[in-house]
C-alpha cells in the first residue's frame, strides 16, 4: 500500500481514454463502476472538449456483483455498437472490473460484432496513465495497420504520431509541427491518435516514416511499426529553438532532403541575447515533470535562456536512466518521484527563484511565494489556452521564452527594489507590476541556524529578497564551517566577500 | 396539496406518481466524492481511502483546484504486491495509519473509508477501524465506511459517514433538536438563531465541526434533516431514539418557512410563535428570489440524476419562479423523507436510476431550456445548444435557508443570463 496524497498520473484506463478520445470512429467499453465515469470530466472540463469520451462504462453494482456481471458487460457491448456504430472498439476493464476477472476480451469476441475489437490488459495496481496510452495506441496500431502498397508518389511522406487527448499543448504543438514539415516538403500521411479513425491507422504504413512527438504515448507504436514495417521513427523532441534545428537536420535525413540553409524562425535567440535579459541569467530554476517536457525544457533553461538549473526531475519512471544522466550533466541530483510531498521537500531545499512543473507544483510554488510557470501534464483548465500556443518549434520556443520570463520580475524592476525596498507600494512583497497590482506573499525561509543575531537578520532583510536565501544559507554554511556559534552583521559580509561571484 | 396543509398530511401519504425506473449506465460520481465537503466540515478529522488509483484520481479531479496546504484526505493505493498476498493487507494498514498520524498528530477523528477494489477483496475495515483505534485512543478515534461506487452513489457517502458516526453520539434524556446534513458554517449559523428566536434552543448539528463536539441523540431527540440523501443516517438515528420531523427541505422561502413551521409543530410551539420570527427573512428571501422570477418564469428545466437534491429543487424551482420541470432524474428515490417535496411538485416525470443514453436522447428530444447535470455531460450539452447548470456546484455552495434562498435561485438563472448577453 502506497500512502498517496496527489497523483502525477491517473489510471492506466484513463490513459486509454486519452488515445480513444482524441481518435474518431472508435469506442471503448469499459467493465467499471459509477464512480469511474468522473474521467468524463477530465476531457470535457480540463480540456473543453464539446463531445462525451466515446466510453461505455458497465456501471455495475455491488448486488450485481453475486450475479451476472459478464452478462452486464456484453449487454453494454452490444449496445454500444448498436447506438454508436464504431469502426472499431477497445474493451477492457479498469482497477474494479480486473478484480471481479470477467475477461471482457473473451466476451467481446463471443459477441462476434461485425467489427474489430481490441482487448486491453492495463494492469491497473501496476502500472499508470502514460504507461496505458502508449499501451493502448500501441494495441490499436498493431490490430489495424496493414503492409504498404507499392509507392507511387515521388514527396516524401511521414506519420506524425503521439499527440492525443489531454497531452499539455498537444493541440498547437500538432499545428506547428506540422507547418514546418510542409515548409521542408514533406506531406503528412496520418497524425495519430488525434483525429484519426481506424481507416487512417490502417494505412499507417504507407509513409516513408514516422515523427514521434511525445515518447511516453509513440514509444511502443513507433517501434512496432519500425520492427514491422521497416519505418524509421525521429528521436528529437523539438522544444527550443537548438533542439528544433536539429529536429529538422534528423527529419530532412530520414526524408533524404537537404537541410535548408535559412531555416532560423525564432526570436528566442536575440531575446535572450538583448540587455534586459541579463537579469535572467544565473536565475536558479527547479524543473519537473513528465520526462519529455522535463528534460527539453531543462536544456531550453540553460543553453538558451542562462538560467542555473537548481534541480531537475520527473514523475515518469519509463524515462528515469535519461532523466539521471541529465541530472549528472547539469550537476543536480535526479529526483525520480511521484510523491508529491518529496518533490515539495526537494523544491525547498534547492532554494530555486523560479519553478517549472506541473499544476502540482504550481501550487507548491504559490505556497511557496515563489513564480512558476506550467511546463507539463497534469494541467488544469488554465493551461488550455484560447491563444495558439505551442511549447514545439520556433514558435514554441518564442512561447517559452515568454512563459519562462513572465513570472518574474522584469530587468529594470528588480533593480529599483533592490535600491528601495523599503518603499511602502514598491517592496519585495509586491507582485511584479506587469501581473497586476495584487500582493503576493513572499514567505522567508524560516531561520533554521539558530544563530543569527537580531541586527544581522535585519540586516539580511535588506538584501534583495531573490537573493536572500542564497545569502542566507551561504553565511550558515560560512558560519558552520568556521565554528561561529553567533551570525553577526560582520559575519554576513564575510560570508558575502567568501563567496562573491 | 396545499402548502401549509402539507404539515399535516398523514405521515403515511406517500406518492403514487408513476416513477420511470431505469438500469443502464450511471453517469454520477461515487460516495468518495462527499469527502471533498466532509473533510472541509470536520475540521479536526482525516479521510483515508483504502482504494486504487482510481480514487486517488477521482478525488483529485473533483476537488479540483482545491489543493490546500496539506489535505486532510489521501489514499492508500492498494498494490500488485498487496493482492498477490505477499504483504498482509491488515499490516500494510497499520503502517499507512501510523506514517499518516505520526504526520499529522492534530488529527482526531480518522475514518477508513472503502473503496469498490477494498470490497471486491471484503477487506474489513470496520474490523481495522476496532483494532487500530485500541491504539489510537484516546488521541484518535477511527471509524470506518463505504464510500464505494459499488454502494453508494455521490451524495450517499455522506449518509455513510454521518451513519458510522451515530454509534460516537453521546446518549441524552432531553427534548432536544438534532440537524442532519452538512451545511455551511454560515448557514448553521443563521438556523440556530432563527430556531432561539422561535424558542428551540437544544439543537445539535450532524456532522460537528469537531470530531469531539458530535451531537447527543436520544428518546427525545427530534431529527430534522437538512438533506435529503440520509437515508441510513435516519435509520441509525431512529434507533437511537429519535423520531424524524416530517418536512420539505430548506431550499427557498417557502422550503424553508415549512422546514421551521414542521420543528416547531413537532415541539408543540404555535404556529403564531413562528410568524414572527421567520418574516423578516422570509420578506427577504422572497424579495431575493423575485429578482430572478423573470428570466426562470416558465422556461422549461430538465434534471440528471445527482445529488438528491434535485426533488426538493424541483418544487422550489416550479413553485416559486415558474420553471417548468419536464424531467427529474433522481440516483435514488426516498419516498418517505421526500414525501412532502413530491406531494408539493406539479406533474413531471420522475425518473429514479439511469441509462444515460436513453436519458440523453430524452434530454435532446424535449430541448429543455436549462438542463441539470454533472460535469461529464455539461460542455458537450452546451455545444448542442442546450443551456446547462452543474449539479455538483449545489452541493458545494451554501443554498440552504432564507438567506441563501436567492443565491440559489441565481445559480439556475445564470447559465440563462449568459446566453442572452453572449453575442458571439
Ligand atoms: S467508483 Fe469505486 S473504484 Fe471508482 S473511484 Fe469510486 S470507489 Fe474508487
Ligand atoms: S402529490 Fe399528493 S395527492 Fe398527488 S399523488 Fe402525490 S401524495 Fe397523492
């Protein structure tokens, strides 16, 4: 038993959920009971989606539970097919229904429907939300693709594959992606699982190969359809603009193109290049996330935007090596955790000025009084914006440089706090004045090191607050190693000669 | 039936308007929900989901962006290793239990509360609950109930609870008031003054706001229930004594002046006594919900099965602003605590259960002008065309009394407000 206050991710069912929902045609019947069906919600609220998930859930009872329960579920098949005409199903059973053991594949395929039905095992005390999308769309795409007719056309053709219900900004990411690939020529065969029907997965193979774009959903479909079709599969996770560039020199390898010589679309690199943004470098930034996000939005936060990465870390286990080995690169201890108090430990001990994470650490980060910007799923309703917003490409990198800089303090402001922090209206307790003129607590750290003198705690008051903290452990550290039993004034300023930059 | 003769209709009158009976898919949340208002209401008591991962996600889900400092529910997510018995299920408790009150040693009142997987596996948490409060006691005391999908639906999870309260109710020999139901503070509040003024003043509420202030029930306790869905808790309750006030729920003016008139009929205060002290505010809410007679008068209103609620807000709806209910689903029908709402409801379907595609294509056929449903059908009714309201958002708000009488009738004439300002 695990003692669980949030969760990272749902049930492995809610992330064949994800993959049925965005697709077209298809239908999933769940063996489940009523409590289950709050995942409606999810795509219907979080994500404004304007139709149900094409879910039939059982709903059994516990007085159905002495009776016929497999008779439930074939009777919710059955009428399943006959109200919704699906192209093809998916049936399966969430946490309850794996329990009662009805084998809703056995009695899927008694129903003899006149079309395919694919049976999920998504082992529910085991395994979680991505681990049961990829899972699923993998299922889909080996029951329904079929081998390639001879080419006839002469452009090169891919697949698009991973963007699906639910995905953080899989919307937009889609439409840029996209428009890039036919900037460099290449014509879209299928974009899977969003907007695809069973047809359309069953001419995967027809396209030269596949652009995975979210690992954790692809990963499994893309290698499928390599091992089985010969189709070669892109490994590059275009967010920044350094890893977009390189997304184009791995697709234009595996289309056999040149690589356009003028293909620079981004105004992140003189962004950050520009005066202002000096005050962006060195800022210490916590990232976590699912692995994808995480680790691109921890190369786009030091080799284009000069933050310190302070720590780095992911809920996804599938992708704990790689998350460990840039965690060794940025010199940070790997946080591979789904405990959600453990994450919020490792965030206050790294002292970061500024967090990226998920909704989850957003509200860390506010009980914190520190900025946070959302870089990955689970999000809430805000993190679906009207605006085209995507996180993939160069505009994906001109939205991060936005979203990454917005929470904080502008340049020229920061400085004018530092020189008047006392100000009545303009003190570090104000919010930056470009989120409005509402105030934002900004808790200190509590003093831990029992040895600070009256004067030099105030004095430390008056060093600029995004600062302090650093200052502050430095002196106790300083301190420590010195046996200095009482924090001075003279000993801050010692501690401050120490370690100056 | 006349309003006011409703208080003295033979207790047996129940309804025998047809009810439409269905059995297919529900669409509704489980018990566990109620934890989301429970853990708000008791502030010193701790939710312990014995469940899967599903729980957890659900109760994220549907308390949304209510993530506080540290929230007094959490789940123990039973595991692979747990089923194929390589850990005792009952050791595995124990040492979640101790982690979390270790943690949290501010916690008084712990309750185990099952899941559908806990009770497909007949894991006995109630037989826990014993044997780990003979640990925990008299620190925390631990209970245990269902709030399974299985067993209960959304709201039932409250009577579940409030019901493994009873037995922790301390005994009395006095005449006393006891009210049933989580409301807000606010509301509770505004009661037990009206109640002085009306000249009741032994009066309890069930749940308390701390777990060691739980009310006293007895031979002479008078059960007023403030909502509808504690069917269990009235049995517990009747069998400790006390005898049920028959009344319609305090939604609206007149809901509300009924509500207080039955208390005191059942404590032998004239009706004049009443009068009183219930006019002002009742003037006021009266006042409150005219405001909104003029967008809701005579538009049509169609009710999924949710809450319980949707009964007594039926016959608020209709009598005091004109709506004209065309359906109303209810998950489950109690005819004897509703009796005096449905006796005061005009003709309507009353559908008890659920197929929600059949529901749904009812819904469509009727195009009812306001629709009441759960967050799962809201949007994708909207983008029909349909005019919607979230169920869930009236248990959530305070809606109870005359104060609140005008909020609520606000809550329905909103989603209709919309839609006439909306020029896009
Ligand atoms: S319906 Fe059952 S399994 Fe689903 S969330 Fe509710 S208690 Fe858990
Ligand atoms: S409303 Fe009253 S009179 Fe009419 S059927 Fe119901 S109980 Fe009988």
């Amino acid at each position: 038993m695990q003692l669980t206050l949030w969760t990272y991710e749902g049930p492995p069912h809610v992330g064949a959920m994800r993959i049925v929902t965005a697709m077209r045609g298809m239908h999933y019947v769940l063996h489940a009971p009523q409590g289950d069906t709050y995942a409606d919600l999810l795509f219907t609220m979080i994500e404004r989606r304007s139709k149900r998930p094409p879910v039939t859930y059982t709903t059994f009872q516990a007085r159905d539970l002495g009776g016929d329960t497999a008779e439930l579920f074939q009777r919710a098949a059955r009428d399943a097919y006959e109200t919704f005409k699906p192209e093809a199903m998916i049936v399966g059973a969430s946490c309850t229904g794996e329990l009662i053991q009805d084998d809703p594949a056995g009695l899927a395929t008694a129903l003899n429907l006149p079309i395919p039905v694919i049976p999920l095992e998504l082992p529910s005390y085991q395994k979680k939300e991505n681990w049961g999308a990829a899972e699923t769309f993998y299922r889909i795409v080996r029951a329904l693709a079929q081998p390639k007719p001879p080419r006839s056309g002469t452009h090169p053709t891919c697949n698009i594959l991973g963007p699906c219900a639910l995905g953080f900004r899989h919307r937009d990411d889609l439409k840029e992606i996209k428009s890039l690939l036919s900037d460099l020529g290449i014509a879209i065969n299928v974009v899977a699982p969003e907007g695809a029907s069973p047809a359309d997965i069953s001419r995967l193979a027809d396209a030269d190969f596949n652009v995975v774009l979210y690992t954790e959903i692809a990963g499994p479909a893309a290698e499928f359809l390599k091992k089985q079709f010969g189709q070669n599969f892109s490994k590059t996770i275009p967010i920044g603009v350094n890893a977009t560039r390189e997304f184009i020199e791995e697709i234009c390898a595996l289309a056999g193109l040149a690589v356009p010589v003028e293909m620079d679309a981004s105004r992140l690199p003189w962004y950050s290049r520009s005066v202002d943004s000096t005050y962006l470098t060195g800022k210490r930034v916590f990232i976590f996330g699912d692995a994808t996000h995480a680790l691109a939005m921890a190369r786009v936060a030091r080799e284009e935007i000069g933050f310190t990465v302070c720590g780095l870390g992911t809920y996804t286990r599938e992708f704990a090596r790689e998350v460990r080995a840039a965690a060794a690169d940025l010199g940070v201890a790997p946080l591979i955790s789904d405990d959600y108090l453990e994450i919020e430990k490792a965030i206050i001990a790294a002292q970061p000025e500024l967090v990226l994470g998920t909704q989850m650490e957003r509200h860390i980060a506010k009980r914190l009084g520190l900025p946070c910007a959302v870089i990955s799923a689970p999000v809430h309703v805000q993190d679906f914006p009207a605006r085209f917003s995507p996180v993939m490409g160069f505009e994906g990198a001109n939205v991060l440089f936005d979203s990454l800089v917005h929470p904080l303090m502008m340049g020229l402001e920061e400085h004018l706090l530092g020189l008047f922090r006392d100000d009545f209206e303009f003190n570090d307790q104000a919010a930056p004045s470009h989120l409005g003129p509402s105030k934002q607590a900004q808790p200190e750290t509590p003093p831990d090191f029992a040895g600070w003198t009256v004067e030099a705690e105030k004095e430390l008051k008056k060093i600029p607050f995004f600062v302090r903290g650093k200052a502050r452990r430095n002196t106790e550290t300083f301190a420590r190693e010195r046996g200095i039993a009482s924090i001075s004034v003279e000993t801050l300023y010692d501690a401050k000669a120490h370690f100056g930059r | 039936m006349s309003a006011l003769n409703i208080l003295n209709r033979p207790a047996s009158a129940g309804c025998d308007r047809p009810v439409l009976r269905e059995r297919g898919q529900h669409e509704v949340f489980c018990g566990l929900t109620g934890i989301v208002w429970l853990h708000r209401k008791i502030q010193d008591a701790f939710f312990l989901i014995v469940g899967s991962r599903t729980c957890a996600h659900l109760m994220q889900s549907a308390a949304g962006v209510m993530i506080f400092a540290e929230p007094r529910f959490a789940t123990a997510i039973i595991e692979e290793r747990d089923l194929a018995g390589l850990a005792d299920m009952h050791d595995e408790l124990d040492r979640v239990v101790t982690q979390l009150l270790e943690r949290r040693p501010d916690i008084k009142l712990l309750f185990l509360v099952g899941s559908c997987p806990s009770e497909v596996i007949k894991l006995d948490l109630s037989r826990a609950a014993e044997r780990l409060s003979q640990k925990t006691l008299p620190q925390t005391r631990i209970l245990a109930y269902t709030g399974s999908g299985i067993e209960t639906t959304f709201t039932q999870g409250e009577d579940s609870c409030l019901t493994s309260l009873v037995p922790t109710m301390p005994t009395t020999q006095d005449k006393n008031l006891l009210i049933a139901g989580t409301m807000a503070d606010v509301v509770e509040d505004q009661f037990r003054a009206l109640f002085a003024a009306i000249g009741i003043t032994n009066i309890g509420f069930l749940p308390a706001r701390h777990a060691g202030e739980m009310p006293a029930v007895g031979p002479n306790t008078q059960l007023l229930l403030a909502q509808p869905f504690l069917g269990e808790t009235v049995k517990a309750l009747e069998a400790r004594g006390a005898t049920r006030i028959d009344a319609p729920f305090p939604f609206g003016a007149e809901g509300s002046e009924l509500w207080f008139r039955a208390a005191a009929k059942a404590f032998g205060i004239a009706q004049e006594r009443v009068t009183p002290a219930i006019e002002a505010p009742r003037e006021r809410a009266r006042r409150a919900v005219a405001r909104h007679r003029d967008t809701l008068d005579g538009k049509s209103i169609f009710f999924f099965p949710d809450s319980q609620l949707e009964i007594p807000l039926a016959r608020f709806l209709s009598r005091e602003l004109g709506m004209r209910p065309l359906e109303i689903g209810t998950p489950y029908l109690h005819r004897g605590i509703l009796g005096a709402d449905m006796d005061l409801l005009p003709d309507a379907l009353v559908s008890e259960g659920q197929d929600v595609d059949r529901q749904l294509a009812r819904c469509r056929a009727e195009k009812p002008d306001l629709t009441v449903c759960g967050l799962g059908l809201a949007n994708p009714l909207e983008a029909e065309g349909l005019r919607t309201k979230w169920s869930i958002e009236l248990v959530f708000s305070p809606v109870h009394g005359f104060e609140q009488a005008g909020d609520l009738a606000e809550l329905f004439a909103r989603p209709l407000e919309r839609t006439s300002r909306l020029r896009v």
